[in-house]
C-alpha cells in the first residue's frame, strides 16, 4: 500500500496549542491517504501526545475533534516518535504509551528516515 514515501512531522506543541497540532495530525493523515509512510516526532509537551486520553481537545469551531484525526492517523499506520529526553524530563511511564509510539530520540529517527523523508514542522 504504501509507495515508499517517507513523511516527517516535527511537532514540538501540544494542547497548549491545539490548532496546530490538529493542523500537524490533518497532514499526516493525509499522508497516509496518498501512500506514504508518516513518522510524527513528538518533543516538548507534545509527548503527552502519546499518552492515553492526550488527544482530547477540539482546537477551533468547525475543527474536527482531535481525538477522532488521532485514532485515524494510527488506524492508518502513522507512527509517533516521542522524544526520550522530553519523556523522562516529566517523569512519564513509557508502559503508558499508546500502541503506535515508541520512545525514539534523534537516531532512531535518523535510521527512519534513511536516505530522504519530506519534512513538516509545527
């Protein structure tokens, strides 16, 4: 299904700025509909991102609920990538986790991106 493409989202905000990360999962979902294979790298208080429930916000009127562009970006196959500084930093439990992240600092998402990933910063 997917053509190769490799898609990197770079999201340093949480809900403190829900628009933009609604903005963040809306490209990556999208991603996934065309076929490529997303990575969203979570740092900051965007790692709580990955925790059960730290999806739940509606950014603006007429936005679509966060929580249900969240489960579609996993039920898709996108991956996230959580800082492993920023997680320890606020002393999270990585057992917490959602299915679809894993703690990955700045090699492991190197090794993901191999040789080129298009990149989206928010």
């Amino acid at each position: 299904m997917s053509d190769g493409a490799k898609v990197v989202i770079n999201l340093a905000t949480g809900l403190e700025d829900a628009e933009r990360v609604t903005v963040a999962f809306l490209v990556g979902g999208a991603a996934l509909e065309q076929g490529k294979q997303v990575a969203m790298f979570l740092t900051k208080e965007a790692i709580r991102l990955a925790l059960p429930g730290g999806a739940e916000a509606v950014a603006c009127e007429g936005c679509p609920p966060l929580a249900r562009l969240f489960h579609q970006y996993a039920d898709g196959g996108g991956e996230l990538l959580v800082c492993p500084i920023c997680f320890k930093a606020r002393k999270l439990d990585e057992a917490s986790l959602v299915p679809n992240a894993r703690l990955a600092g700045a090699t492991p998402l190197w090794e993901w991106i191999g040789d080129s990933a298009t990149v989206f910063s928010y």
